[in-house]
C-alpha cells in the first residue's frame, strides 16, 4: 500500500496500529525512490534548442527545456 503524501498520509498515520497488525506492506516515497538520481517524466525522442531556463521564462515549440526546480504548473 502507498499513502499518497497529501491525500492518505495523515490517515495512515492516524491508523498506522491497524497497517501494522495486518499483513499490508506499506510503502512510502522514500522506499520508492531512494536510490534513484533521475526520473523522467516522458521518455521519447525529439529535437530542438537544449536550454536552461529560469521558471518565469516561457519555452516555445522548439525548445527542449532544463528546469533548476519544476514551474508551479509542472508540480
């Protein structure tokens, strides 16, 4: 069982005697992704302009783009 962050932590954490005295392994993000460097989002091919760009910056159709942190719109 994964308790999503915002939706089903605090529940778990409410009735987290319950998950223990079952046999429902309970997984979180840190088991999930511990060892993991990068996760991509969509794995496909393209082509375009690599750039780095800063949140408040806006790409056009031809840029492959570098984000420091996710835009809100992204997250």
């Amino acid at each position: 069982y994964y308790p999503m962050p915002r939706a089903a932590l605090p529940r778990y954490l409410r009735e987290r005697q319950l998950y223990d005295a079952s046999r429902i392994p309970v997984l979180f993000e840190g088991d999930l992704y511990a060892d993991l460097s990068f996760l991509p989002l969509n794995i496909a091919e393209g082509y375009g302009l690599l750039r780095r760009m800063d949140p408040e910056d806006r790409p056009n159709s031809r840029d492959i783009v570098i984000y420091e942190t996710l835009p809100n719109e992204l997250s």
